[in-house]
C-alpha cells in the first residue's frame, strides 16, 4: 500500500500552502494519506525536504518526535517519529522569535546531541551512541502543525516534518559523562512559575535510547547521522502552548539552561 | 455536627477502611474549622498512644491541584504509626484507594534543614471517590496515610530541579522534578512554617517534612514493587503484599 504521485503532491502543495498562507489544513489523514501508512507520510516528507534543500535550505540534523509512551498511546503508535532540522530553523539564545511566524507553536525542553563522528550503521548500540557524541546542550524546541487544531495522527505528524518548526540551544557544551541523562531533572519556566516538569527517563527511558532509535532509522533510510549533526532527542516533559509576549526558561540538571523569548501578536 | 464528631467520622471511617460521603455534602465547614477537625483527628491517635514525628505538605504542585481540583497548598500531620521502613512491606487491608507519589523529605535540625531524603507517600482519602472540597481534605488530615523515607543524605548545594521518578515493577510510570514543588522544595518548608504557625503548631527540630509530590500519585496494587528514585539523593521503596 503506498501513494500515487499525484496524492504526494498535493500533500506537500497542501503542508506548504498552510505554512505560507499561515492558515492551517485540514487533516491529510484518510483523504490522502491512509490511517498508518507511515511510510506513505515519510515519502511525502522526503519530497518536502528535497524541495526545501533545492531552495537552498541547509540540513543541520534531525528531531526526535513521540518519544513518550503516553503520546505514543495516544498517537496508537509503538515507535518515535522523525523530522529533518534546517538551519534556518535555529533561534538564539533568548532572541526574540516572531510567534506570528509559527502555526499553533508549543514548546518543550530536550537535551541536543552534537555529533563528533558518522553513525552509518542500521544495527546501533548506545556504546555507538556513546562514541559518536561530541557534545549536549540543553534545548527548546518550539514544535508547531500545519494541520488545523493540532488534529494529528501519525500520518499527519510525519508528513508535516514531525510538527517541527524552531529549535533554540544552549550555549555551554556538556560532556556526557558529566549528565545523569536518565535522572536529569527537567523544568520548563514562564515568569518564574514551573510549566511542565519532567527527567531523562521521560524520553523513551533515557535520550541515549532515542538517538540509538534515530541513527538505526536513517541509516536504514539510506540517510545516515553525521558528524555535526545536531540531534533534539525528545522531550522531558509535557508541551506548552505559546503564549505571545511570553519568555520561557528551560533547565535541565547538569546541563544548564536556555531560553526563547516571543513577540507579542503584533509582532 | 460538632468539630470532635467530625474527627470522629474521619478517624473510624481510616481505623476501619471504609469510605465515607464528604463532610461538605451535609456540613458547614470552612478551611480554619477544617484544620481544627484535623488537630481533633490526630489528638485521638496520639490519645491511643501515636507519637507526632512532623507533617506533610500537599498540592504543592499544578499537576496535583489539577488532579484534586484544590488550588491551595494544604498541609497534615504525620505520626508515628504511618511510618514503613524503607524496603519495608505494607499491606492494603487498612487502606479504602491507596495512592502512591515520590517526594523528597527534608530532617528539621536546630538551624534549617539537617538532611534530605527521598521519599514515597501513600495518600488515601477517607471520601468515596477520592472526592473532596478543600475543607473536606484538610480535615481529612489532607489525605495522609503511610510514608517511607530513604536514606538521609546531607542536604545538597540545590535541590530546586532534582530528578524524579516513580517505578513501578521496575517500569518508570511518573518523571519528574523537585521543581514541581513551589519551583523549589524549601519553598515548601517557609510555606510549611507560616501555614503550621497560623494554627498554633511550630516545627520541632527531628521532625519530618515532606515537602510534597513531584509527580501525579498512581494507584498502589497489591504486589507491587514501588521505589522512588531522586537525582543524587537515592531511592525510597516499599514492597505491597499480595
């Protein structure tokens, strides 16, 4: 079972429409994309990707997306997903990222993996993972959707890039031996008040594990994890609706924090 | 219905097991004469020979205000009798729907705090349902049913974003963080000390303070291995006989 041509073109017409005219789209799933036809929404965002690199968009890494088992319930999946990280995705530290630039934005805390060497191979132990870090930093991803309500099943999410939009990353480069990255405490704050909490061990048991996930899939998709690539692993805790005007800190222990700042409506 | 008869209901609604509607329901009951039903209740334990050893600080966290629908810290006092040993075993038979949540519990010294523990509270609410109103749990001694403690540990240069996780089984089931505390577990304790002052109880030194949940509370079920582990301090756990 896969898609026609024509039925993965519109997909990607309809995703791209929703982003440029910042309205939402209905739901791809039934009317163009079959309930669980995972690899149908892969496809659709292979060619979203192929078309962005042609614009001239840099792929710097990847996003690691439904790392909890209660999302993955919720999603009826037993597996993460993917989406490709651009570049022009990355915000600053604490700069300001403008919310009208982003559909229906949430966010969320992770540890980012830097990588210092290639992981190319389809059967991938966290020892390889281990190896092949050069760095983490703590990060927010702030996720987005293109579909209507955040009304998504798997198909949906993967199709749409995995409801990625910006990621913003620490600073201070962490070694991983210095990061309990199963029992790291994670609290994502706006104006001073706890908004989600959450540890390591919220992402799939440890975000070592969802990397291990994510090298073995991309090297089975003929695109494998390189060095330099920047992976966001998952999140430690629930997403947060965007409030505009709004800054939020996430501090991961051992890690340190960071920071987004968004403008308000007006922008 | 009098102050003392309400202890009454409570204290033998917990001595037996047996669920009872919320005080609210037929009841006038505010929140100070909520806390005057709570002292009563424990007067009866301590009565029969219970020993107080500190108090417990609840809804400390939006996750749990969320879950009771109560946006007020509240707070309870803990005896000796709801002490487990850590490791120890605990059977259901005196408990109506036990809940289980990891916290992290501070030992009051002359000055502050003298050590940190993890910890594991068991809440049980004597209302059917576990429903209530804020009257209702603060006179049900806010819930409070059994503890254990983990091993003390000198008390670290920060506990505001420790870590948490409840297992169950071995299986993570809730990741947390202090964090959800007040944003920071000494929070609590400051909060605990004008909360406890305004009804006349002052905090002794060698006293317990559990500080509050940091994660949503999860059923317990008999045979169950539960631990809760916090970054840097250690673990609590308690074995539930089948």
């Amino acid at each position: 079972m896969s898609i026609g041509k024509e039925t993965l073109g519109e997909a990607v017409r309809l995703l791209r429409e929703a982003q440029e005219t910042r309205t939402p789209c209905a739901p791809l799933r039934e009317r163009l994309l079959p309930a669980g036809d995972v690899a149908s929404a892969y496809a659709v965002q292979r060619a979203m990707t192929e078309q962005a690199v042609a614009a001239g968009r840099r792929i710097v890494g990847a996003k690691i997306g439904l790392t909890n088992p209660a999302v993955q319930r919720q999603l009826g999946v037993d597996q993460p997903d993917f989406g490709v990280l651009f570049a022009d995705m990355a915000a600053f530290d604490g700069a300001e990222v403008d919310v009208t630039r982003i559909l229906q934005p949430k966010v969320e805390a992770e540890v980012a993996f830097v990588l210092g060497r290639d992981l190319p191979y389809e059967q991938v132990t966290v020892a390889d993972v281990v190896r092949a870090t050069d760095h983490l930093l703590p990060a927010i991803e702030i996720v987005g959707s293109r579909i209507a309500n955040w009304d998504i099943s798997i198909v949906d999410t993967v199709a749409d890039n995995a409801s990625s939009a910006m990621f913003v990353l620490g600073n201070r480069p962490v070694a991983l031996p210095d990061v309990d990255l199963r029992l790291c405490g994670m609290v994502l704050e706006h104006e001073g008040e706890p908004v989600s909490v959450g540890a390591g061990a919220a992402c799939l048991g440890n975000p070592l594990h969802a990397v291990a996930w994510l090298a073995q899939t991309m090297a089975a998709a003929g695109t494998p994890l390189r060095a330099g690539d920047v992976i966001l692993s998952g999140a430690l805790g629930p997403m947060v609706p965007v409030t505009p005007g709004a800054v939020y800190e996430a501090r991961i222990s051992g890690l340190g924090s960071v920071r987004t700042r968004f403008s308000g409506l007006a922008g | 219905m009098s102050i003392s008869e309400m202890a009454v209901l409570l204290d033998d609604a917990a001595v037996d097991a047996t669920a009872i509607p919320q005080l609210t329901l037929s009841h006038e009951l505010d929140v100070d004469g909520a806390y005057a039903v709570q002292e009563a209740l424990i007067a009866r334990r301590l009565d029969r020979g219970q020993r107080l050893v500190g108090v417990k600080m609840g809804l400390t966290s939006r996750a749990k205000m969320a879950q009771v629908g109560v946006h007020e810290v509240i707070w309870g006092r803990l005896t000796d009798a709801m002490a487990v040993p850590d490791g120890g075993e605990l059977s259901l038979d005196g408990f109506i729907h036990p809940r289980v949540e990891p916290e992290i519990a501070f030992l009051l010294g002359e000055n502050g705090i003298a050590a940190v523990a993890p910890a594991l509270e068991i809440i049980d609410s004597r209302y059917a349902d576990f429903q209530f109103t804020h009257p209702d749990v603060v006179a049900d001694n806010t819930s409070g049913a059994a503890f254990v403690i983990g091993a003390w540990q000198p008390m670290p240069a920060g506990v505001d974003n420790l870590g948490v996780l409840l297992e169950v089984d071995g299986k993570v089931v809730q990741a947390g963080s202090t964090a959800a505390i007040l944003g920071d577990p000494r929070r609590a304790l400051t909060e605990g000390r004008a909360l406890t002052a305004r009804h006349g109880l002052a905090l002794e030194p060698g006293w317990v303070f559990l500080a509050g949940a940091a994660t949503a509370a999860v059923p317990l079920t008999p045979g169950a291995h539960v631990r809760a582990v916090v970054e840097t301090i250690g673990t609590a756990s308690l074995k539930v006989s089948r």
